[in-house]
C-alpha cells in the first residue's frame, strides 16, 4: 500500500489493471458477488464538533451508545464524543469506518484465498463519488507456503490492508468535501473537511475494526459493540457535561460562530502513528498530553513485508482531481498513499490562504472572545 509509483505511466498502469481485471475475471465476481454477507456498508449523518446553523452538532452519550448495526446505520446512535487520550471522536464517522473496514476486509480474503502468482483484482468499492480498486501481487514465495502459513498470513494481511483503506477512503472525503464534494447540492461541506475529530475518528475506528475481526466467528455486530465499549474506556471517554466543557473550551481557538477556524491535517498516513488535538485545562478531563496512536502496518505480517504486495488505486470524478492536485494534464488514477498525502499538502496551501496560517495548529493563539486577549494561559493542544 505504500509502494511508490511514477504517476508519469498512469496511462499505462489503467490498461495494465483493465488487462489484469480481465485475466482474474472469474475471482472478482466471486468477490463482487457479495462474500461479505451483508452488502456494502452504510454511509451514516455525522456531526461537527461544534454547535451552529448546518453543523448537526450532535452529543453522543457514552453511557448508552446502543448496539452497533452493520445492516441499517439508522437504529444506532450518532454524535460527538470527547476522550482524554484521542481528544473528539465523531461517533457517526467511527462506525462508519469500522463497517468499511470489515467489508474490505471480507472481500480481500476471498480474494487473496485463491491467488497464485499472478496480480489478481482484490475488489472494488465506489465510496462518496469515489472508486477505489485494491490489487493483490503475489510474492515469489507465496506458492511455496504451507496452507496453514498461507491462511494465517491472509487472515492479518487482510485485516491490516482493510484498516488501511478504510483510513484512505476517510481522509479522500475530507479532502473532496474541503473541494466541493456535496452530499445534498447546493449545500457546502467544506467546514466539515479535517475538523479536529475527523482524521482521529478514522485511526481509532481502523484499530477497533481490526480488533473486531479478530474476534471471529463472533457476529460483527456483537463484536463490533463491545470492541467500541471497551477501545472507549482505553481512551478515556467523559460524559455529556464533560464532553460540553471541551467544546466551550476551544470556543474562539478552533471554531467561532459556527465555523471551524482550525483544522487537523495530520492524518498518520505519512508516519503510521497519528497524534490527537486535547483540549487543556479541563477540569473534568485531567488528561493533557497526546498520545500518538498507532496505525496498522504490512511491514511485518507473521515476519514477511507485505507492503508492496498491494496496490492501490483511487479514481475521483475529473474535476476533483483537477481541484485536488492542482494539475491540467492530470492522471486518471491515483496511484498511492503518496498521491494522497500530496493532495493534503496542496489543500494545506488553500487552507492557509482561507483560514490564516496557523489554521492547522492547534496551540495557536485565540482568534476571538475572551481567549483572544488570554490566550497565554488558555491554551490549547
């Protein structure tokens, strides 16, 4: 998943995958054939993490989440949470990226099951007017493992790839709706893009997912229930009151007036460990110093680098990638998690001319109200 590409031969690459689709045929319609036994996941109505007009500013209550539904997004709770340890977490984006998670994972293991040494289509996934397509390339010993070695080795690499891409996909839609990506047209999503619960929410629903599948056979929606109870607990989750007092904390440094002034860019992709905005000073929540949380790795999948095994592809709409990459010959195709991280870049360089250029840091000084003129003893990390 981390494998540099020459974004130069992306011409090449798209035939290359069409000629690739057309010799493991028979493999992706099984996988496309629904293996995952439930269909795609839902797209679920989350929330910024700050009340005003449009935010749908929600409060998640901690103490009565509800059982967490693969099948229908609307019979579980949504909202905003704050933890001492990975600061906001949008509930709704959490669950979210865990039922994407699960179903990427389900369709790789069909597919890595039945791979010889030829590059076979893991599966396809059109998410948010996006597609993403994974590949699996066989390594040289792949033939010669054992078939317990061999399933083992499916069993992680699946996981980790389908946590990895679930983390793609919710940082691609941050950066398509900071773009103008719209859900319900003409409505603006662009001050939701990056806030300071957003890229968190997708590491911590990656890790919780995998832990999930990891309780197989338990059904995932049991799994999936008590895996968020308890990766909330780890983290240090407060009530609804508690949850209030951080929002009005950072009340003028990181929104003001329905706005959010500060965004969170930093999504764990270019390091593999992702550090979480806290909010300081709170007498609820004595927890003050981040803790990075890490991301999973095919760097060592039972002692092999399965890092070049897979390769990604993501194909946006035209005119996003032209908006996205800033280019007027641009690819098809994005080609990697390289492609990603220099789209952020390029929508850093926006953000500072939109919102100043301490927009994507959180222990900048106060833009307005009281915190503006205190903001040496109101600070915020």
């Amino acid at each position: 998943m981390r494998r540099k590409m020459n974004t130069s031969n992306h011409t090449s690459d798209i035939r290359s995958g069409r000629r690739v689709a057309a010799a493991c045929a028979v493999q992706a319609l099984l996988v496309l054939g629904g293996c995952s036994g439930g269909g795609t996941p839902h797209m679920r109505l989350g929330s910024i993490p700050f009340p005003g007009p449009f935010t749908l500013y929600a409060v998640a209550d901690p103490n009565d989440l509800g059982q967490h539904s693969y099948e229908g997004a609307e019979r579980t709770s949504r909202g905003i949470l704050y933890t001492a340890r990975a600061g906001f977490l949008d509930l709704s984006h959490v669950r979210e990226s865990m039922d994407i998670t699960r179903y990427a994972h389900d369709q790789i293991v069909a597919a890595m099951g039945g791979a010889g040494n030829g590059a076979c289509v893991v599966f396809y996934i059109d998410w948010s007017d996006c597609e993403y397509s994974v590949l699996f390339h066989p390594p040289e010993w792949w033939e010669g493992l054992d078939a317990d070695e061999r399933a083992a080795i499916v069993a992680e690499a699946a996981i980790r790839q389908a946590q990895r891409l679930a983390i793609v996909i919710g940082t691609w839609h941050e950066i398509a709706t900071w773009w103008g990506q719209e859900t319900i047209p003409p409505f603006s999503e662009q001050n939701s893009a990056f806030t300071w619960d957003d890229t968190t929410s997708h590491v911590v629903a990656a890790n919780i997912a995998g832990d999930a599948l990891r309780d197989a056979p338990t059904p995932w929606n049991e799994a999936a229930t008590r895996r968020l109870s308890e990766k909330l607990g780890e983290l240090g989750v407060v009530g609804v009151d508690c949850e209030a007092k951080a929002v009005e904390a950072v009340h003028g440094r990181w929104w003001w007036s329905g706005v959010a002034i500060r965004r969170d860019l930093e999504t764990g992709l270019a390091t593999d460990w992702k550090t979480p905005w806290l909010v300081r000073g709170l007498d609820c929540c004595p927890e003050e110093t981040p803790r990075p949380i890490a991301l999973p790795s095919l760097a060592d999948v039972r002692g092999r680098d399965l890092r070049g095994a897979f390769e990604l592809r993501i194909q946006p709409e035209n005119w996003m990638v032209r908006r996205a990459l800033g280019c007027e010959e641009c690819p098809s195709v994005l080609a990697s998690e390289n492609d990603i991280l220099a789209a952020i870049e390029r929508l850093r360089i926006a953000m500072y001319a939109e919102l100043g250029p301490d927009a994507d840091n959180p222990d900048a000084p106060a833009r307005h109200g009281e915190g503006a003129e205190t903001s040496a003893t109101a600070r915020s990390r």
